[in-house]
C-alpha cells in the first residue's frame, strides 16, 4: 500500500500552514489534535492527518512529543537542514531510487512516485504525494550539512551516562580472555615459566 510506505496528507496544503505555525507557536510537550486546532489555529477534520505525517517525518516521536529535529526546525539558522533531513527521512523509499529526488521536476518527481507507489499516475494518492513532497521540501535547505539527529542522540546518551558514572565515582571493572597456544612439550619447568611470567605482567 502506498500509504504503508510514503507519507502523504490528503489536502497537502495544511502541511504547509502547519509548519509555518509551528515555527511561530512555542514547543508543546505533546503535539495533539488540541495543539494542532487551538494554537495553530488549524481546526476541523482536514488538517488531522498532519500529525500522522509529522511522525512520519521525524518531527515527532510515536507518542506525540516533538524530537529534536523538531526543535532544530524551530531554530531559524538550522530549520532548512531539518526539513531536508525530514524529507530526507519520510520519502526515503523515492530515495532509493535517485538520490537527488528533490531536484526533479515535477513529471519527473510523479514518476518516481508512480514507480514506488505503484498506483496509477492519475490517482489522488499519487497526487496527494507529490503535494505533500513538495510542501515539505519548500522548507528545506540541501546544501546545508546533514545531521543525523538519532546519531546524535545516542552520542549524548553516552556522554551523559559516562559524565555521571564519573560524578557517582562508579568503578569500571573490566575481565580478559587470554588464549595460550602452549608448545607440545611435556617439560612442566616450560609450563611453570611460562605462567609464571604470564602473572608478573598482568599483575605488575
């Protein structure tokens, strides 16, 4: 199913208010169909699967409350590169097929859509695709430096988890596997030299 593998919102132009607004609107803890009708000012049933595609994107996670690629799009000076990566993101299947998608023209762009979707090229969904690609993409800035932000992410677990490792003084025990490959000899002195040796290294 096409809708299973690309993300697309019926009446597409709401993808493009919505984003405008939320640029405007401070970040909700979670974005709900409220938010989306009270403080975006986008009511009634046509602006509902906006949320759906946000989470498609990237720009929310599956419980509703914004990523960090939502935040960054917020961010004058980073909000072209987060809407590429959330194109980038959401339509990775047309990807797949030409890396510079975005750049195509519009019969092109259909084309890859039609491929990928594989419903005819007349379809209202194929339509409602190309709409919805397109409303994203005006957003984006493709030049700038990528940045994966489930990278980045796990980078900061890390650093946080390592910075209060340090801070609770939390020993780090680490254990070895040594494999000896011992010579064919039945001379126990060789044998005693050998571990003997092996103990003043590893406890020295």
């Amino acid at each position: 199913m096409a809708d299973a593998a690309i993300p697309y919102v019926p009446s597409y132009g709401a993808i493009t208010r919505a984003l405008e607004r939320v640029r405007e609107a401070p970040t909700p803890e979670r974005f709900t169909q409220d938010f989306l009708a009270t403080k975006l000012g986008l009511k009634g049933g046509t602006p509902r699967p906006v949320i759906p595609f946000l989470k498609r994107t990237g720009f929310l996670n599956a419980d509703g409350s914004p990523t960090e690629l939502y935040r960054r799009f917020r961010n004058p000076a980073a909000s072209g590169a987060a809407a590429a990566e959330a194109v980038r993101r959401g339509y990775s299947a047309l990807y797949e097929v030409n890396e510079y998608v975005h750049e195509l023209p519009d019969p092109e762009l259909k084309g890859v859509v039609v491929q990928v979707a594989g419903l005819p090229s007349e379809s209202s969904t194929v339509r409602a695709i190309v709409g919805s690609f397109k409303a994203l993409r005006q957003f984006a800035d493709f030049d700038a430096p990528f940045v994966d932000t489930a990278e980045a992410h796990a980078e900061e677990i890390v650093e946080s988890t390592a910075t209060a490792a340090a801070a609770s003084d939390v020993s780090l025990r680490l254990g070895y596997t040594i494999n000896l490959h011992l010579p064919a000899t039945s001379d126990v002195a060789v044998f005693n030299a050998i571990f003997k040796s092996l103990r003043a290294h590893l406890l020295s």
